[in-house]
C-alpha cells in the first residue's frame, strides 16, 4: 500500500484503529495460540508501516551537525576559527546600514549574532520558500499532484477572469513562476506590477516573472488540496517538530482585497525561528532523526531553473528554483562570491534566510519592517536597507572564517 494511502487511512482515522484493534482482540481470544502468533505479528508491521506513514520517517543527519533544542547552543568564535575583530566589524556595519538581527550559524551552533532574536517581523516573500517545502510535504501525503492544471482544479479570479489558455499552467509552472498567468495580485510591490507582462504574452511554462499571483495562488491551492489551513499545516509539520520557539498561530493572518480572490498569506516569524528552518534544509529536510521534509524535494525545490534577470531585476539575483533564489553557473547574489549550491528565502526588508551547504552555514538578517509599518497600518511607509548593502553584511559574516 503506498504510503500517502496509509496517511490518509491511519493518521486520520484512529478510531477506525481502535475497533480494528478491538475486533482483533476478540478474534485472538476466539482462536488457537498459532492464530495469536499470527496476528500478533501481523499488528506489529502494521503499526510500524502507519508510524511511518503518519510522518515519523527516520532519517541520518551529517554528523557534524547539531539541532538545537528549546534554544540554541552556543559556540566560542575564535575557537571555531572565526576572527572576532572581523564578526565585531560586521556588527558595527549591520548597525550603521540599519539591521534590526543577524544570525551566523556553523554546522547548527551559533556562532554570533546581533540585535533582538526573539522578535516577530513579517517575512515579506520569505514567506514562499515555508511554502515550498509545505508542498513538498503535501506531495509526500500523496493529496498534491504538481502536473494538475488550473483548470482541473477548478482555479479562476476576479474579472477579466483566467482564459482557458491561462487555465492551463500546471501547479508546477506556479512554484518555478512560470504561469503565463499575469492577473493582478495581492501584495505586489510597485515595481513587481511596473514589470508586470500584458495578459496572455507568454504561455504557461516558457517565461519567469517573479509573479506574486502565482504565489498567492499557491496558497488557495494549498488550503483546497489538504482541506487544511496552510498556517495550521505550517504549524503542525514544522514550527512543532523544529520547536520553534516564537512561533503562534494567533499571529498569522491572510490580507485580501478587490484585486484578486486569491488572498496574501503573511507569517509573522522571529530571527531564531527562521534560522530553524534554514538547519532544516542544511540537513537536507532532517531534524533530529526525523525526516520533516522529503530529502528529494530539498534537492528538487533548490535546483536552478530560471535566469532572475528580468524587466524585475536587471542584473538578475541568481537563479529561481521553486520558491528559493539560488546561486549557480557562478551567478550569485549582489556582493557575494558564495559557492554554487547556496540557496535563499528573501523578503522585503531585506529578510534572509541564506543556506551555504558547502561551508555548513545557515545565516538570517532581519529589517524592522513590522515596527515602521505595523500590519493593520497600510497607509505608512516602510523604509527598506539597500539589498547590496546587505548582501554586503552577509558576505562580511561568511569571510570572517579563517
């Protein structure tokens, strides 16, 4: 049986167990020891095969690397090999350009940080790459299927509504935003509408637009195909196993709006949570012995499949995997030399979470947007850092290794 047939029978159906269990008992009861050997044995691979299917996968993390628990353990900089003077520098810079935090994190200890860890901020489009790796949970549990279409699944917006040529971009054109779909959306900067292309320019799959109708999309889509809030999904596969430690559902909430029927999905989330999840993906979606994330959608979601040079970014920012911004072909982001296989989640702000694979390094920057611009306030304005001049703190932290 495969095993998102066990999820969606077991995990969900535990009084279907517990009268299965019961009618056993009675048949033990009713019949020879032989027979009790038997279905002693045949319960044993069943609770193993359903404990397996409700998501307690094992899995072998990099020896090297450690989880943090209900907090994060520390380590000595200098006697890690890193040059304190240089980590000192990085602070006095982070506070001159403007920084809220930054997290340095090597083989999962922290190595330094700077500013308030514990405090919530929007994380602006960091936002997409939670729900990157939520789909690739979902897939798992075998309820999303990336081939299905628009159209199959029912998917349309408000007036002038989707064309069937429109209806016709997968659920995978979405995560790589390459939908062909350009509807206006919510949440969309300025400049992402100013380089919006006209209606029906390029068919599903050909063309990559950093497309936030794609990615809010992705978001009703979600919701409809595991019958679950995706912030209570968020919650239950992975601020819970991570223990995330700022983490409440009561500080998440959906925006709408006139524009479009598919709502924003804003997540409120602190400095030391995001780090969590970027030692998630460090460890190729494993955490303590378990796998969260299918170590193959890790591999799968941060691969390279689109130039970001574009009417949006006109030097690029790497490449665009499915919700992840990804250096590759020695294309990194603004100010770096990072190696080939870095990937990032990155917001307004800029929010970071950057995962270096090949130094074990996770590293996040936070901007105090939430301060400046409190959620329900929509009429302020929201002074961002220079992203280069960020780029520039991250790569400061990075080269401070000797």
């Amino acid at each position: 049986m495969p095993k998102y047939c066990l999820r969606s029978t077991i995990c969900a159906g535990t009084d279907g167990v517990r009268y299965a269990l019961q009618r056993s008992l009675f048949i033990v009861m009713s019949h020879s020891f032989q027979t009790f050997i038997k279905i002693c044995c045949s319960w044993i691979l069943f609770l193993v095969a359903a404990l397996v299917a409700c998501g307690l996968d094992t899995c072998t993390a990099d020896a090297k690397y450690s989880f943090p628990q209900k907090s994060w353990e520390r380590v000595d900089p200098a006697a890690a090999g890193w040059s304190v003077p240089e980590l000192q520098a990085a602070k006095e810079y982070g506070k001159a350009i403007g920084s809220m935090s930054w997290m340095l994190i090597e083989n999962g200890k922290v190595v330094d940080s700077y500013g308030p860890l514990d405090i919530l901020n929007s994380l602006h489009s960091a936002r997409k790459s939670f729900m990157s790796a939520m789909y690739g949970q979902a897939i798992a549990d075998g309820t999303i299927d990336l081939s299905k279409t628009m159209a199959d699944l029912g998917i349309d917006d408000n007036d002038p509504k989707l064309t069937p040529e429109e209806k016709q971009a997968t659920i995978r054109d979405l995560l790589m935003a390459r939908s062909g779909v350009y509807h206006v959306a919510l949440g969309e900067a300025p400049e992402m509408a100013a380089a919006r292309p006209q209606r029906h320019s390029h068919p599903h799959g050909t063309f990559w637009y950093y497309n936030n109708w794609d990615f809010n999309t992705l978001g009703s889509i979600f919701n409809q195909l595991t019958k679950k809030s995706l912030y209570e999904f968020l919650n239950d596969r992975i601020a819970v196993p991570l223990q995330m430690e700022d983490f409440k559902l009561s500080d998440q909430q959906y925006e709408d709006g006139p524009e479009s029927i598919h709502k924003y999905y804003n997540i409120e989330m602190s400095a030391r949570d995001m780090a969590r999840f970027g030692q998630l993906f460090l460890n190729n979606g494993c955490w303590n012995g378990r796998q969260i994330v299918p170590a193959a959608w890790v591999k799968e979601s941060t691969a390279p499949y689109s130039d970001t040079v574009s009417n949006f970014i006109p030097d690029g920012n790497g490449y665009y995997g499915y919700l992840w911004w990804v250096v590759a072909h020695n294309k990194s982001f603004p100010n770096t030399s990072l190696p080939d296989g870095s990937y990032a989640a990155l917001g307004a702000g800029p929010q970071i979470i950057l995962v270096i694979p090949k130094r074990g390094l996770v590293l996040v920057h936070r901007t105090a947007t939430d301060s400046a611009c409190p959620q329900d306030n929509k009429d302020c304005d929201i002074h961002y850092l220079s992203d280069s001049k960020v780029f520039t703190l991250m790569e400061m932290l990075v080269q401070a290794k000797k």
